[in-house]
C-alpha cells in the first residue's frame, strides 16, 4: 500500500526537501531516492521543513507567505506559484503578505501543514506538524 502514497508521504518528506549536505535529523542515509530527503519519520521531515523556513525568515527576512513560496516552490521548477500561494493561504488562514515570525508556532504550523497538502495531495494530521515543532 505505501507505493500509492504520494512521495513526499513514502519519504517522510511532506514537503519535498531537496536532497542536501544538511546534516538532518533523522535523515536517512543512504538515501533510496535520489532527489528528495528520506527521513525516519514524518515529523522529523516536518521538523526540517520547518528549520528551514524559520531559517529564511531569520536570515534571509522572507517572511511572507508569498516570498517563503517564491522561493520554496518557484516557478523555474515549475510551479504555480500563484495557485499555490492561494491554497496555502485559504488552507492556513493566512494572507499572501502578512510578516511571519520565526517563533509564531500556530502560525509556521499551519503555514507547513498547508504546505504538504500542496506538495503532497492529502491532508496530515495538524498534530503531526505541533510534534515536529516540538522538536525543533
């Protein structure tokens, strides 16, 4: 039954992270995939897909909805960028401009549930997002 999960799903990866050099936790190595992160469990691929959009916001200060998936999910790759802004935001209840903050959990976990909805074409468990954000 797993080989009809969506990818991101089969990979723990919700959000389709890019295979890096990060050393993240819970990555598994070696990777069976090829393009995309493995982890061990769901929430260790939430958690990382969270680091990584508190580290654009605080770094790199794109922190909007609307620039975190400019960047995230970006047209040269693409995707429609609009579209997705738009059922992130309707998903999340979020507007594509309103500044995020690093620290706002309510606000990153529904900004990243939203995301692997998109991402993967199935709705996770919101409790599943709040236990990665615990673990970061």
């Amino acid at each position: 039954m797993t080989n009809k999960l969506p990818r991101g799903l089969r990979n723990n990866n919700p959000l389709n992270i890019r295979i890096s050099g990060t050393p993240w936790q819970g990555k598994i190595e070696p990777n069976t995939d090829g393009q995309f992160e493995q982890f061990s469990s769901l929430e260790y691929g939430l958690r990382a897909a969270l680091v990584n959009i508190r580290t654009y916001i605080r770094s790199y200060r794109i922190d909007t909805v609307q620039t975190i998936i400019s960047r995230w999910a970006p047209g040269s790759d693409g995707n429609n960028v609009k579209a997705y802004i738009e059922v992130v935001c309707n998903k999340a209840n979020l507007t594509p401009t309103q500044i995020l903050k690093y620290n706002d959990r309510n606000k990153l976990c529904r900004l990243v549930w939203a995301m692997a909805f998109v991402e993967c074409g199935v709705e996770i468990s919101f409790g599943r997002v709040e236990n990665a954000w615990a673990i970061i």
